[in-house]
C-alpha cells in the first residue's frame, strides 16, 4: 500500500499540495476497468459476472480476482491496474481486490449499517477491519496521504488556530503548521468541509491529512489537555 508506517518521520514538504476529495459519487466497477483496459472483452465481463452470481452473496468474489482465477489477468497487472485506478472503485471493492477485507465481512457491514453510517464506520464499529488498512484504503481512494501523526511532535500553539470543541464534534485535529499552510488530520473523508471552515476562519491555506480515528482522539486529548473543560463541553 501507501507504505506511511515506516520509522521516518512524516516530511510535511513531502505531502501532496491537495489532491482528491470525499468518497466519489460515480464510481467505477473494476470491471469496466478490465474491459477498458482491453483485458476483458464485454461477452467475457458478463460470463464472470454470471460466475460472481451464482455464489451466495457473502461468498461472493470479486470480478478482479475471478479474472485472475480464469487467467485473464495475473495478480501482479491487478496490483498495477488497482495503483492506477484505485481511486475510481467504491471502498469496499477497492479494500476486497487489494485483500484487506473479506466479502462476506463486506456484506454484514452493509447489513448491519443503519444507512446513516459510511461503511467504513460500520466496518470499524464491528471490528471488522484494521482501522489503518480502512485508513490507507481511503487514501487511495481520494488521494490525501495518510500518515500516522503520532510521529509528528505536538505544537501547543496550533490549539489557539482551531478550537477544541469544533475539533471533536468534526473528528479533525491540527498536526503542524509551516509557511501559512495547516496540516489537518481527519479521519472520515466526508469531513473534508470542515476544512474549507479552517481556512476561512484562519485565513491558512488547509492541507488535509488522513489517519486513524484512534490518533485523532489521542492528538485532540494531547493537544488540548489544558482545556479539558472545552473537551467535556463537546463530548
């Protein structure tokens, strides 16, 4: 994957200016991706898809690896394919082909979800998936590195840019701040807004940053430990 989690400390020069944003509305179905790729032809997308069917739908494999099954494809091109296209593919097909995350495990998530939850919560909320393969699944995704920000050393200024209550109900938390750019860690793509509201009050040009939920909450307690009563407030 991303390969975040070595022992070098993240270099803030290093991120991506911005890149993608939230979880794409018009993803793509790595099938397509297949035959636009001239690896698959139509008539053969539809006979894997017709072999997809007919397993249960929690035993269901996906049409990238039927097609390594079937020899259209050999594992090392769908790790290519998936480096490229990554970021066109729903997050659940994406973490399945990458084999961070079972079909069947997918399906109770989309079973158990009560339709207000993104499914990376609900994988999360049933400790169905390590929260950094969900973190740099996302990454890929939307394009905004992922870093541990336990690696990067608290600034206690950064509590006075943004305010303890409006980090914890937003689920973000600043990490540094260098040449009138803030790196902003968040852990839900679909909080990106928040960002654009960081800008507008800080007048800092926001780079956002993904990470897990449990280095938010530990980087929000950290950073904000002498304001624990602005922590109880918005908890």
């Amino acid at each position: 994957m991303s390969g975040t989690r070595n022992n070098d400390r993240p270099s803030l020069a290093a991120l991506p200016r911005r890149a993608g944003l939230a979880e794409k509305s018009g993803a793509a179905f790595f099938g397509q991706i297949l035959v636009e790729e001239g690896i698959l032809r139509r008539d053969e997308l539809r006979s894997l898809i017709r072999s997809q069917r007919a397993l249960p739908l929690e035993e269901r494999t996906p049409v990238g690896h039927l097609a390594v099954r079937m020899g259209h494809i050999g594992e090392a091109r769908l790790l290519s394919l998936l480096d490229r296209h990554g970021c066109r593919l729903h997050i659940g097909e994406l973490l399945i082909l990458r084999r961070l995350l079972r079909p069947a495990d997918l399906h109770r998530a989309m079973c158990e979800g009560d339709g207000k939850e993104m499914v990376g919560e609900v994988l999360l909320r049933l400790g169905l998936i390590d929260p950094w393969a969900l973190a740099e699944g996302l990454a890929e995704q939307t394009g905004i590195a992922c870093i541990p920000i336990h690696r990067i050393p608290v600034t206690p200024e950064l509590a006075k840019l943004v305010g303890a209550a409006f980090c914890v109900t937003r689920g973000i938390v600043p990490v540094a701040c260098r040449d009138k750019c803030l790196v902003l860690a968040l852990w839900r793509p679909q909080d990106l807004p928040a960002t654009q509201e960081v800008e507008q009050v800080t007048h800092l040009q926001v780079l956002p940053v993904l990470t897990t939920r449990r280095e938010i909450e530990e980087r929000i307690r950290i950073l904000y430990m002498e304001t624990e009563g602005d922590l109880q407030r918005a908890a």
